[in-house]
C-alpha cells in the first residue's frame, strides 16, 4: 500500500533565518523526517507548494483538491500549516468519500530539533493505514473529523467541536 504524501508548507517546513530572526521556506523537510522516522511504508511525495496557511488562497485549496481527486492513491497524508487546517479539511470533506486523507502539521518548524512534526507525521502515517475513508486532522497523536474539530489558538490545541 502506497501513501501519498502532499506537501503545502506551513511551521512544518520553516527554516529559521539567524540574522533577521525571521521564518521562511527552503525545502520541504519530509523526506528527512520519514528517513529519521525509520518508514518502511511506501510512500509518493508530491510538493504542491511552500506556504503559510494564513496565505492559502482558494486557488490554493482548489489544487490540493484536484491533487486528491486526481490521485491514484486511496490513502493521502498533506503536510499544512495549522490556523487554517480546517478550512482545508472541511473543503476536501464535502468533495472525496472514497479516500483516506489525513491532515498534519507542527506547532514548532521541524528545523528547530524540537518539533512535534516527527510525532504527526508518524501519527498521520498510522491513521491513514487504519481510518476508514473520510478526512481527518492529525495532532498530537489523535485524529479528529473533518467537520468535528477546530484549532483552540489560545492553547495551541486542535480539539473536537462539541
């Protein structure tokens, strides 16, 4: 079984400039996590774009929409920054039913050694191995609905809507 593996951005990917202190993007840093993470599951990874998820456009969304459609996979992970996780998720709920899709991301870039990247990536591996068709958002070792979850900024956890 071949994951796809969709690559958006987000803290996920940052790299941390020293000089301005400012974060940016250079290079996706999955294929790194998945050689640290030891898989062993094939995976296909596609770079759609390097962005913030605050800067995600409809356009944007509408590409990492027919990249799923399109895809000859039935199990997909995307990488994607988190404040607007949801939107994306949700967008993609409505369209596929016939696909595992499953969305992570990190609070700390990947870069900074201290990251939670690794954990959801592996997360985000596991469930969609194991989760029934539908879209789902993966942090922190849970997975939430599509339509049943949101982000609490103020305690920079995803949870369920309830």
């Amino acid at each position: 079984m071949k994951i796809k593996i969709l690559v958006t951005g987000g803290t996920f990917d940052k790299e941390y400039n020293e000089l301005t202190g400012e974060l940016y993007f250079k290079k996706t840093h999955v294929y790194g996590i998945l050689k640290l993470g030891r898989t062993e599951v094939e995976t296909n990874v596609q770079t759609l774009m390097m962005i913030d998820s605050q800067d995600m456009t409809d356009s944007h969304r509408n590409l990492i929409l027919e990249t799923c459609i399109n895809s000859d996979e039935s199990k997909i992970i995307i990488t994607h920054g988190t404040d607007t996780m949801e939107i994306t998720a949700k967008i993609l709920g409505e369209k596929i039913k016939n696909k595992t899709i499953v969305l992570t991301g990190a609070m700390v870039p990947y870069a900074f050694g201290s990251s939670d990247g690794l954990f959801n990536m592996g997360s985000a591996i596991a469930f969609a191995q194991t989760l029934p068709h539908g879209v789902y958002i993966a942090m922190d070792g849970k997975y939430f609905h599509y339509n049943n979850v949101r982000k609490n900024k103020e305690i920079g956890k995803f949870e369920e809507i309830e």
